[in-house]
C-alpha cells in the first residue's frame, strides 16, 4: 500500500514535496535553536559531564534508524576481542520503568527497560544501564563495574555528556532525505554537524552509496533462530520460496522485508509502529505459515511464542581495519573532547 501525501517517508524523502516547504518556517527555528543549544554547552555556558574513562557515542543527524544497535553490538564485541572492558549507556527509550536508572541485562523486561537495550544485553553480555539522563547513568555504571571505556546509544545529540568519539550512522539508501531539519525534513541537526563528526558509517551500502570519507558497512541477516529454542536454527535459504509472515516494528521495516525477499521467501508482510509492544492477538495469523521477525521484536514475543516464531538476527560487517582506525583516534592527543 502507498503511504500516504503526509507520512513523513514522503515530505522528507521526497524532492519539492509542498508539506515541507510549508513547514520551513518551523525547520529554521528548530535549527535555530539546536544550534544554540549546541553552542552553549560548547562554551560552558552549559554544563556537561566528563566521565572518568572514555566515551563513544554511536549516533544519527536523521530520525529513524540508521543502525546504530548493530553498530554498538559490533563495536562492543570489536572492543572486547581489543582486550577492553566496554559498558554501555542508553536512554532506554520506550522502557515504562518508574526508576532510573536501571542496569538491564539479558532476562531484563523490555516493557521497563526497553527492546534494544535488551538486545544489546543478549548480544554482548557486557555491562549496560539506561537511564533519561546519562551523566547519572554513566556514573551508576561506572560505580558499579569496573569498566575502561563506554559506549553511549543513540547519544549524539546529548550534550550534557561529554565524548571523545563521535560514529555517526547513516542509511545508505535514505542518506540526509532534504536535508532540512525537523519538522521540515529528517535531520535532528543542520547539515554542518556532519563535519565535525569522527567517522561517518554507511549502512545498506555498496561502492555506488558510500562516498568519500565514509566507512561502508555491509548489512547482513543471519540464520533463522527458533524463538522458543534459542539454539535451535536454520538457515534462510531452507524458506526460499516458501510463504512466511514477516513482522517487523523497527523505524524502517521495509529494509527488513527487502533483505528477506532477496532471499527468495514469499513474504506476507506487517509492519508495526519502532518500539511496538507486542500482544498475542497481534500475531495470531489464524494459518500455519511461518513467523520471522527481527531479534528487536523478538525480545518482546518470547512470553507468547509458539513453535512457528522465529526471529533473524540483523549484523554488520565493517572493514577489519576500522576498530584500529577508532582506537588510534580515540588515542590521539589533538584529538580533543567533543563538547
């Protein structure tokens, strides 16, 4: 089905849409005023937080995603082979919890603490905490493991703590849409941020998307894992051609459904709102067909979950050399601290 003249896919994706020019009046004040935000913790006018250990966040200038929780889980697991003890820190967005912070790990309710910190818990058994404000979460967390460096989800454009390291994350496909900021276009921040970034990463890419001084990074779906039985797989090609229900509740869940009809599987597709919080009901397709969806939407299915659930695990693959890129750079004396 089409989306509609309004949804945002198409007044920020689409060149001279006439919603977004309508909108430009609200775009240069919020630009406005981010930029003034921005400048005032630059020059401690504002305070920020400057952790004991260093910091990387892993963020996006757009709305949506971008792929920043494989991105952390990568870069997680390449800090760990480097012989760090990494911690991660993140808003917990969707996490109903009434106390903050938390630390979550692998059996953590995603209700309370949200999906993707869960995910991220599964995926690198290392220590996490969520938390609205990220100087307390990273001092919690800090006070409790003895962790040497942190990584920070989704926290570019959270000034009040200070970083070393800045991975902006970008869909290859989407790139910056109209370039305009919010509500006008997709971007959190003007145009101009992207060049006091550390290292931008492309996702969903090939030679033809990624531009210069752009790190690609390959999108890659793994086997198929049996919900009720996490050991339990098979690979994609043993559902070529055959009809399954594709679920999905991520901020672009047609780049999911694209990667599994490559594969060759009939799908028949439902698409759910990014952080969906899912009932029984919703899944009850009244057939036989096989259910796969995405690990994110996985964690939040397992108190229902049936035989016929199966979830896909979302991975990148980057350059061996880019984790040594980001440490000589986190090492760098002239490399000053981002405000």
């Amino acid at each position: 089905m089409p989306e509609p003249f309004w949804h945002p896919n198409r007044i920020w994706y689409q060149a001279k849409h006439p919603l977004s020019v309508l909108l430009l009046p609200l775009s240069w004040l919020f630009c406005t005023l981010v930029k003034l935000r921005r400048f005032l913790y630059q020059k401690a006018y504002l305070r920020s937080h400057q952790a004991a250990v260093p910091i990387i966040v892993v963020g996006n200038l757009t709305v949506g995603g971008g792929g920043k929780t494989p991105m952390v889980v990568w870069l997680t697991q390449q800090l760990q082979k480097q012989g760090y003890t990494p911690g991660i820190i993140s808003r917990g967005y969707s996490g109903q919890s009434q106390t903050w912070p938390q630390t979550v790990s692998a059996s953590s309710d995603p209700h309370l603490v949200g999906d993707e910190p869960v995910l991220m818990a599964q995926r690198t058994n290392c220590p996490l905490v969520v938390g609205p404000n990220r100087p307390v979460a990273v001092s919690y967390l800090l006070a409790s493991y003895p962790c040497d460096i942190l990584i920070s989800d989704d926290g570019l454009q959270h000034y009040p703590l200070r970083r070393d390291i800045e991975i902006l994350m970008l869909n290859g496909h989407r790139r910056y849409g109209n370039q305009r900021c919010l509500p006008a276009g997709p971007l959190r921040e003007p145009m101009q941020r992207i060049s006091q970034v550390n290292f931008i990463v492309v996702g969903e890419t090939n030679n033809k998307t990624a531009h210069a001084g752009e790190w690609s990074a390959q999108r890659l779906l793994g086997d198929a894992h049996a919900l009720l039985n996490g050991q339990k797989t098979c690979q994609l090609s043993d559902f070529s051609g055959k009809t399954v229900h594709a679920v999905a509740g991520i901020a672009q869940p047609q780049d999911f459904f694209t990667c599994l009809s490559a594969a060759g599987i009939q799908l028949i597709t439902h698409a759910f709102p990014d952080h969906y919080q899912y009932q029984k009901a919703d899944l009850d397709f009244a057939d036989d067909f096989p259910i796969l969806m995405t690990e994110k939407d996985a964690v939040k299915c397992q108190t229902f979950a049936s035989a016929a659930f199966w979830f896909v695990p979302l991975e990148i693959r980057l350059p061996d050399h880019f984790i040594k890129t980001v440490l000589a750079s986190l090492h760098n004396p002239r490399n000053s601290r981002h405000g």
